[in-house]
C-alpha cells in the first residue's frame, strides 16, 4: 500500500505538528480575506509552513515544522538567453546549462556565464556528458543531437527522424540514449552518430531516463505515467503505473528509483470536455518557446508547437505534482505532494535528500524520505526548472520567466529575512503587537496598506525590532505585511502572532415590512419584492375566487347557483376574527458582526415627530409585535435603528435606519345602514368605511346560513358602496335581517332590521 504523506499545498492532507500554522483566532487566516466578526481585538497566529508558501525567502529556510531559521546564500547571474532549460557539473567541475532562443550551450568561468556553443535550433531541450568530457546536447524542435568536445567545437552528431528530444544519457557501454516525442521511442545512439531505435514505448513522449546501478535502462513516460525497465532491445516490463501522470526526473540513489509526477489539468476555453494535458505540451507556458516566430504555431514533420500566448488563450492550466520512490522490491513510495505547480526537476544528494525545482514562485524543496521537508528557496524568478549538484551539494539553480542562472553558495549566509505575503484584515484596522517563540535575537519589521499588493502608496518599512513582543507601529489600513529577519545561527522562529482591530463598520438595515392585521394574511414574511409592504396578490387571488361567475382555481364555473363561502378559494374568510396588533420585520448585516439592537418609531405619514415603540428595551431580534390600538386610525410609516452599541465602547457605536413604505392603521368597522324600501320590495344597503376599501358584504335572514351580497357593478372596491337586498323570496310574516360588512383590514360592521312581509 503507498504511503501518502503530505506534501506542500495540500492542506487536506497535512499532519504535521505545531510549527508556522495558520490558526487565526476568529478563524482568520494568513493573506486571505479574513472573515467578518465583532469588532473586538483579533489575531493572526502563523505557525506551519502552508502559511509561508507564498513568502519570500532571502538567506532563510523553513522546515515543515514551521521553524524558520538561517538557509541558503545565492547569487544572480547575468547571461543567459530567454530560456534556460537543463543544466549538469561537468567532469571539469564547472557547471554547464543550456538556453533557447536561440539554442546555446553556456559554461560558468569565475561566476560568468560564457557561451559555449550555439546554432540556429529553437531550443537546447537536454544535456548529458560522456566519460571523455564530451558534452552531448539534444534540440527542439528539428530533433538534432549535437556533441560538444571539452575545447568548445562542436559538430551535429545525428538528426532523427522525430522533432523533440526531451532526454539523454550515456550508458555503461558508452553508447547514447535518446528520449523523444512524440512517438514515445528511445534511439541508441553510437559515436559514428549511427541511430537506431532501442525501444518504442508507443506512448506520446518519453521524458526521462535512467540507469540502475545494474546497468538497466528506465524510462519514464508522459501520456499513461508508466515507468518502463527496459532488459533490452524491444524487451521492457512495466514497474509502475502512474495512472496519466507525466513522469519526469529519473534518478537512482543506490537501488531506489526517485522520480516526479506532474498532472497539468487544462479547461478549454470553449464549451468541450475538460482534458489532462502534460506539463510538456505547454512546456510551463512560461517559455516563450515560439517567440521568435511571428505566426501562432509552428509545424515541423507534422507536429505543433504552440505559442504561449495562443496557449493562453485557449487553457486555463493548474497544475499538481508529487515525488515518489520505486524502492527494489517495486514498492512506491509517496514522499511528497505539491498541489499548486509542476516540478521540473529533480536531483538526489549522497545522502538521500530529495531536492525538488517546481515551476511556481521559484520554489526549491529539500524532501527526505519518511521524514520532514524544508523550503530552501523562493527565487524572483519564478520558476525553478533545473538543479545541479556539485561535491553533493545544491550549487545552481536554472531559473526561467525570467531566463536567470543562480548559483547557492558555499558558505552559510550571515543573516537571512523572511517576508510574509500580505493579511488582508477585511477592513480597515488598528494594529497592535507581534509576538513570537523562538530562539536567538530576531526582529520584525512592518508595513501597512490599502491595496491587496504593495505599492508606493503603502507605509515604508519600520526599522527592525525586537526581542518579542514588538509593537507594529504602522498606519490603519486594510492590509499588514510583515518581515522576520534573522541576524546569527543560532536564530530560529516557530510562531508568530499578530493583533489588529478593524475599524467598526455601520449596521445595514436591508429591509423593513408591516405585516396585515388580519391573522394567517400576508405577512413580513411573505415580502418577496423587499420593498417594504407585503403583498396582496394572494389576498386578490381569494377576493375574486369569492365574486360569483368567476372560476376558481382556473376551471370553468360547473354551477352558477353556488354562492357563498363555498366559492372562495380555501382559507379565506374576510370576516374571520382581526387583531389590532401589526408584526413588524426586519432584515439586517453588519459588516463587522458586531451584536445589533433595534428600536422601532412610527408617525403618521404627515407628521414630523416619531413615537418610540419599543422605548424602555431595545429589539434583538426580527420582529416586533405593535399593538395599535393606541394610535388613531390613519395612514403612518415606520422607522427602525439598528445599533452595535453593545459590541462597541461609547463613542464608537455606530447605527442605520430604514424607513417603510405607507401602510393604512385602521380599527374602524365599516358603518352598514338599512333601510326599507316598501314599494320596491327591497332592503337598500349602504355601507361606508373612512379609510379601507368595503371588501364584503353578508347578509342572513332568521339566523340561516350568510350569503354573500353584491352591488350592482358587482364590484367592491369603493369606501362607500350601495347594495340592495330583495325580499320577494321571503315568506309572509315578520324576518330578522341582518347585513355585516368587512373592508380591507379586517374591520367588521353590521345592521339589523326587521322586515314584515305581506301576503300577496
């Protein structure tokens, strides 16, 4: 089974302990935007290295514990053409790499690049050196092999038939092997320049390669990720399977086989199928490998290489990476795992130390198997794409966007600086103190912003200071940078904390609604437009389900003799019981999380002075319960102030309003007046209300069962409406007649009379 330890960038999977975490206190979190809470001192806690991977490190390491510390010294060189891609130490001791754009072989004399040799090829892909100083180079994209002799002629060895060598190595018997693309073979080269293929993988590239100390040819392949032991010619066996991963850097450590893996996922621009791409195909993106031509693409023998700008348009690339080992008895080891980037290369020292180049931020990494990893370096550069080793130690780094060699030095830096990418606080803050565990004598410097990257707005650096604790000393701003300089050996960091407090923000009242006095009626609740005022559609929808001839719920009238409440949709009664008391709603944030407090006003709308009603305590919720009996009948609006005074100390407190849309207060029953019409045979009904639509009309004779009553225009939608009620379907003798009406806000008022009627 593999042994998956956790590797840098994937949170998901780190175990290790204590050491540079992010553990914010609040939940907030190293140079993300930190997440809203009340306006109280806050803290920043570092303490893993996950914290650190966007930091830059000058003469300074960090282990996957957290511990910063003192690291490696580099120095940047000059020379070098656009791209610089493959590096080794020569048998001379002196570090060779090779560049495209154009092609050139480049030597470091006294820290000097100088050239070496160069034609017209588009790039020096890869490199390798025989036992007697020879320098073979291989190119992209004619797929040329040039041999370079220790005085610095050079002469085309062989040209094979496939456009891209991505690999070469000299073997036991002194013959040379070749990884092409992209037909997936590897040639045998011999020194007459003679080619022949050793072994067609049939896959599209072959990446790396490799010989055991057995003297067994490996090569590691991009399109299936297989790792292939080749016994002989046409002979292989796969030894493991890597399951669509590209797999690069081959490099034996005794009988145990280092290798990296790379998965570059690419989305496409256009609505297709997302698709897995090797790092290869794109060749990091950051290599201008067509620059020098003017046309989107070039095809040599049929095959493309695409120009980084077309690329970008067209893929949105991320990219995943890890180092594994293939120990003798074909069992894989997972050592380390970088989700944020590819790795370009891979050297292993005397002493089994995994040292890993990837393509993002310039970062090198020293993996030891089993154990813990450090970052050594995060060059300006940006992309770390080779290594060379000299005495067993890390001696260059071949850097690209920009094409830069770098060379780590010997001797030990004497002191070293950390700068920590920048904590965006969310809002504008105060800042207090830095406080960190350590050993030795660092110091802290600061500077504070309001941009997400620094710029000549931001604050100048503050001097260095220490011991812990230290106070910042910066402006309010939004962001906070801060650097850890280490002045000795015996310097080391653990933990660093930082406290801030951000400026208190106004509470947002986002909505404020009235609900009906009428119980089970549209409420706050039911306010989908936010405008302030529930709606009444529902309550429309039952009025006209109640109005005979209309059909209800969308089917045709089946019986034009039914009338009554039997009509209307279910649930609705306009003379069911009403309250006087008006639910008040409310939606509201704040920014900082602070703890609001509510108080509510009303005034009629023609007023200028509110009434509190809620003066003696504050509301902590969403609602409040208005009894309005105590107000006359009128049309009124309603304010609320939302306060953070309790998450804040006085003075500092800080509120927002919003005011409703008009709504009608009315707790007066219509007026309903009958009167006899004897000539006519009919009872005339006049219903008036001040200040709400009539909304219905019953009536019931001797007690029976109400019936509704209409006017003439069949029509309730007027404060004062005239109705008839005829008794020529009564019985002789006396009935006791009464009317009720209810308008619009539940108010139910009704008459009673008492009728003879004669026989005819």
């Amino acid at each position: 089974m593999r042994n998956r330890r956790t590797g840098a960038g994937l949170t998901a999977r780190r175990t290790f302990p204590a050491g540079f975490r992010a553990l914010l206190a609040l939940g907030l979190a190293l140079g993300l935007a930190v997440p809203a809470d009340a306006v109280s001192t806050r803290f920043v806690e570092i303490s893993t290295i996950k914290d650190c991977e966007h930091a830059v490190l000058n003469g300074v390491k960090i282990s996957s514990l957290g511990e910063v510390s003192l690291g490696l010294a580099t120095r940047a060189l000059k020379g070098g053409e656009k791209e610089l891609w493959a590096s080794l130490v020569g048998k001379d001791g002196k570090i060779y790499f090779t560049t495209g754009s154009s092609a050139a072989l480049w030597r470091i004399d006294d820290q000097t690049p100088t050239r070496v040799f160069s034609t017209d090829d588009l790039a020096f892909s890869c490199l390798a050196q025989g036992a007697d100083g020879t320098i073979f180079v291989g190119s992209i994209p004619q797929g040329r092999v040039y041999a370079v002799d220790p005085s610095g002629k050079g002469r085309q060895l062989v040209a094979l038939p496939t456009p891209y060598v991505w690999s070469l190595l000299v073997g036991p018997d002194g013959s040379l092997y070749a990884g092409t693309g992209p037909d997936g073979l590897v040639y045998r080269i011999s020194g007459k320049g003679e080619a022949k293929i050793h072994y067609d993988t049939r896959e599209g590239n072959v990446l790396s390669l490799a010989f055991s100390p057995k003297g067994e040819l490996y090569a590691g392949t991009a399109q299936k990720g297989l790792v292939y032991r080749i016994a002989r010619p046409d002979s292989a066996e796969v030894v493991a399977d890597f399951k669509g991963r590209e797999v690069k850097c081959l490099q034996f450590h005794r009988e145990t086989l280092y290798l990296a893996t790379n998965e570059t996922r690419t989305k496409l621009a256009s609505p297709e199928k997302e698709s897995t791409r090797t790092s290869i195909e794109f060749q990091n993106l950051g290599r201008s490998l067509a620059a020098r031509f003017s046309g989107e693409e070039v095809n040599q023998e049929g095959s493309e290489v695409a120009t980084e700008q077309s690329m970008l348009r067209r893929y949105d690339l991320s990219a995943s990476a890890t180092v594994e080992r293939i120990l003798p008895d074909r069992r894989v080891e997972n050592l380390f795992n970088l989700d944020d980037g590819a790795i370009m290369d891979l050297k292993v020292d005397g002493s089994g130390t995994v040292l890993v180049a990837t393509g993002k931020g310039g970062r090198v990494f020293a993996v030891r198997p089993l154990e813990q990893y450090e970052l050594l370096l995060t060059l300006e550069e940006g992309q770390a794409v080779t290594l060379a080793l000299v005495s067993d130690r890390l001696a260059f780094v071949g850097c690209a966007n920009p094409a830069r060699p770098v060379l780590v030095l010997p001797e030990r830096p004497r002191q070293g600086m950390v700068t920590l990418k920048p904590t965006d606080c969310g809002l504008r803050s105060r800042f207090g103190e830095a406080r960190w565990e350590g050993e030795g004598a660092a110091k802290i410097s600061a500077r504070s912003g309001n941009t997400s990257a620094p710029d000549h707005t931001w604050s100048p650096w503050t001097g260095p200071r220490g011991p812990s604790p230290v106070r910042l000393d910066v402006p309010d701003g939004r962001q906070v940078q801060v650097r850890l300089q280490l002045e000795g050996a015996a310097d080391l960091v653990r933990t660093l904390r930082l406290s801030f407090l951000n400026q208190n923000q106004r509470p947002a009242m986002e909505s404020l609604t009235v609900g009906s006095a009428r119980p089970g009626s549209q409420r706050d609740g039911d306010d989908k437009d936010g405008d302030g005022q529930a709606s009444g559609s529902a309550d429309l929808k039952r009025l006209s389900d109640a109005v005979p001839g209309s059909p209800s719920k969308g089917q045709p009238d089946k019986d034009q003799s039914r009338k009554g409440r039997d009509r209307r949709s279910p649930g609705f009664d306009p003379f069911r019981p009403r309250t006087p008391i008006r639910e008040i709603r409310w939606k509201a944030s704040d920014a900082d999380g602070d703890v609001l407090v509510y108080r509510l006003f009303a005034r009629p709308r023609a007023d200028a002075l509110w009434l509190p009603l809620n003066p003696k305590e504050p509301a902590t919720g969403s609602s409040f319960s208005w009894n309005t009996e105590s107000v006359p009948d009128g049309t009124y609006v309603a304010k609320i102030v939302g306060s953070d005074e309790r998450s804040n100390p006085p003075g500092e407190e800080l509120s927002g309003e919003k005011i409703s849309t008009p709504f009608v207060i009315d707790n007066t029953p219509p007026v309903v007046t009958l009167t006899v019409d004897g000539a006519a045979r009919v009872i005339r009904v006049a219903v008036v209300d001040t200040l709400s639509t009539v909304r219905a009309v019953e009536h019931s004779v001797d007690g029976q069962e109400w019936k509704p009553l209409f006017p003439k225009d069949r029509l309730l939608d007027s404060l004062n409406e005239e109705l008839e009620l005829s008794t020529s379907g009564l019985s002789p003798g006396p009935h006791a007649i009464v009317v009720r009406s209810a308008d619009t806000d539940g108010n139910v008022g009704a008459a009673r009379i008492v009728v003879s009627v004669d026989k005819r």
